[in-house]
C-alpha cells in the first residue's frame, strides 16, 4: 500500500478531475476532511488510506505521475461511477 501524502491525494482528485465535494462523496468523507488531508492539516485513518489506494488501482491513476491539464483525459478511459 503506497503512503497517501497531501501531494498523492491532490494527484489522484485531479487524476480523477473531482472537486473536493465530489472526491469526499466516493470516499465516504466530507469536502472539509479532503481539504484538510490536501493540506497537510490531517491524514486519513489506514482504512481511508486503503480504500484511497483501492480507488487508484481501480481507476489505473499512477500516482507518480502528475495528471494531464485540465483533468481530460482520464485513466483507462474508465467514466467515472454517479452518487
């Protein structure tokens, strides 16, 4: 399981091209709390760390790699799933 720091978690939102409100509601949490993990202020429990490296699997996101511009492009071409 890789380490989501603050700049791993902003990858993957951009990778997925999410707002805070939209990423908060796949992962099960508020727009506040993935704000806060962005900025360094708190980090997810192992759970949400896990369910966070489970997304990136999933959706093909290297989070090694910075996303295209603009979000349009998105891995594997998978769309993404509506609350």
């Amino acid at each position: 399981m890789v380490m989501m720091t603050p700049e791993k978690i902003r990858r993957l939102r951009a990778w997925l091209d999410m707002t805070t409100t939209e990423f908060g509601a796949l992962v099960g949490v508020s727009a506040n709390t993935i704000s806060r993990w962005e900025a360094g202020d708190r980090h997810p429990n192992y759970e949400r760390m896990k369910d966070l490296n489970d997304l990136a699997d999933e959706r093909g996101v290297d989070l090694d790699k910075d996303p295209p511009p603009n979000g349009k492009s998105k891995p594997n071409g998978k769309k993404l799933a509506t609350a």
